[in-house]
C-alpha cells in the first residue's frame, strides 16, 4: 500500500477505526498496533517495542482493574541535518469495548467514526507526510523518531516515562491530535494529571454507634473541598473533583471512600498554521 495515495490512506483509516480500541480493550489496541507497526515498518530504518510496566488503574465506579504490560510502538527515520524530530500518536479511543459507536461511515466528503480524527486521523496523516517526505532523498530530512503508545485517553500512565524521555532526547515534539474547530493548530497544551485519594475510615451503625464511626465519605468531600481551593482562573490552574465513590447501606458510617480528581495547568495558545479546514475527517 503506497499511503500518498489518498484513497489507500482512507482505506487504512476506515480500517483501524473499524476496529474498537478503548483504552481498556489490550486485544483490540493490539491489532491496531499490528496494523500500523506493519505500515510504519515499510519506511522506518529501525522498529523497536520498548515494553510497558503494568499497574493498577482506577475505573469510573472506583474499582481497580490492571493496566499496561504490552509495549509501545517505536520507528526511527534517518534523516540528513542535525535536527531531531519526534512524531507523537495514540493508539487508543475513548470508546470502549461494545460501545454502540463502534463503525465508520461516509457523509459526503467527510469520514465519521471512532477514533477518526483522535487519531488514528492523526497516525495516517503521520504515515502519508512521512511517506511524501521519504520519497524524494533530495529533502532536506530530520532524524525522525516516531512512536504510538497504547493509553493516551486515560492520562497515559504506563507511557508517561517513556514520553518523558523521549521528548528529552529531541529537538521538536509533533502528537497528532485533531487540530481546533477552526483549523488551529494548538501550539500549547495545558498540563494536566488524573488523581485519586483513597480514604479509609471506620465502620459503625449510624443508629446507634454513629459517634465512635468514621466517616470515609465526610472525609472525602472535605478533602475535595479543600482541594478545590487550588483552581485559580487567573492562571489558568484548574483541579475538577470528578467524582466520589463510597459509601453502603443508609444506615452505616462508610468507612471507605475513593475521590476522583483531574487537575491541569497553564493556559492554552493555538497558532493558526492553516486558513483552511481539512474535509476529509471529522472530530470524534
Ligand atoms: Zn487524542
């Protein structure tokens, strides 16, 4: 497949959207990985798994559950000057397993489904500039380093120190996200991590031993509270309490509590690099 052929290019985007990758589905981030470690492998010099440790990760009804264990997809592209780029893309959506947003379809000009703007949008876009560029030698060409990782949309947990370390080790950043609304290309991201304060208090009934109990939720929400004090509109510093899990019957002091917090920092900038708007995707 020669992807600066736009119909081959549409083919692999319906392809991989087609198949469901929500960042808690391993086997179906696998196949996608499969599918562009395959593509990526024609025009990459080098192809490298660094592996990725597992760890526990909250979900939404304050369970835990295990994540990471697989690896990241790493290709370098030997260029001729002395600038180092690094191409940054996610191989996961927000949708999960069995989600009922799980097909493409085509309006028109414009291709909808999961995951086909943010961004297996992006990776192919990634795939059709790179092999644009790798066709003519005469370019001038950075050393390239391209690498997609498997658990953006939860915060990237296991793939943070990877990151870390990779941007180090270049020049220019590029993650390939789906541009603004407008077509602005945001230059600038906030910062932001997922936090989760776990709270253990003591068990009584609420009827008749309410005062020697120790209330795990109460606990939470003022921890929550103040938390919140943090936010700060003039700097842009925010801290949202998502959510608090906790708590049984009516009638029992919980004695455990779990408080969800997402927390961002420094304002956003967007450059416009485009007076124009793709037609070819749609953000989803
Ligand atoms: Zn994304």
């Amino acid at each position: 497949m020669y992807l600066s052929d736009q119909h081959a290019a549409l083919t692999l985007l319906e392809h991989s959207a087609n198949i469901n990758s929500g960042s808690l589905h391993a086997e179906g981030i696998a196949r996608v990985q499969a599918l562009f470690e395959t593509e990526f492998g024609k025009l990459a010099s080098s192809c490298s798994k660094p592996p990725l440790p597992s760890q526990a990760h909250y979900l939404d009804d304050g369970s835990l559950t295990e994540i990471g264990g697989s690896h990241a997809s790493l290709f370098q592209i030997a260029g001729n000057t002395d600038l180092k780029v690094l191409l940054v893309g996610h191989l996961d959506t927000v949708f999960p397993k069995g989600s009922s947003f799980n097909r493409c379809w085509r309006e028109g000009e414009r291709l909808r489904g999961p995951g086909v703007a943010d961004m297996k949008g992006g990776i192919v876009s990634m795939l059709w500039a790179l092999n644009r560029l790798c066709a003519d030698d005469a370019l001038p060409r950075p050393d390239i380093s391209i690498v997609l990782t498997p658990d953006e949309e939860i915060g990237s947990p296991v793939s943070a120190p990877l990151l870390h370390s990779l941007a180090q080790q270049h020049d220019v950043g590029f993650v390939f996200e789906p541009t603004m609304e407008d077509g602005a290309l945001a230059g600038e991201r906030k910062g932001s991590g997922n936090f989760y304060a776990e709270i253990r208090g003591s068990s009584t009934h609420a009827g008749r031993d309410f005062f020697n109990g120790k209330n795990a939720v109460l606990a939470g929400a003022k921890l929550a509270a103040a938390l919140s004090e943090v936010s700060d509109e003039h700097t842009g510093t925010t801290l949202n309490v998502a959510r608090i899990a906790g708590g049984s019957a009516m009638n029992v002091v919980p004695d455990s509590a779990t408080v969800f917090l997402t927390s961002a920092y420094r304002t956003v900038r967007h450059k416009r690099v485009s007076p124009s708007r793709s037609s070819h995707s749609s953000t989803h």
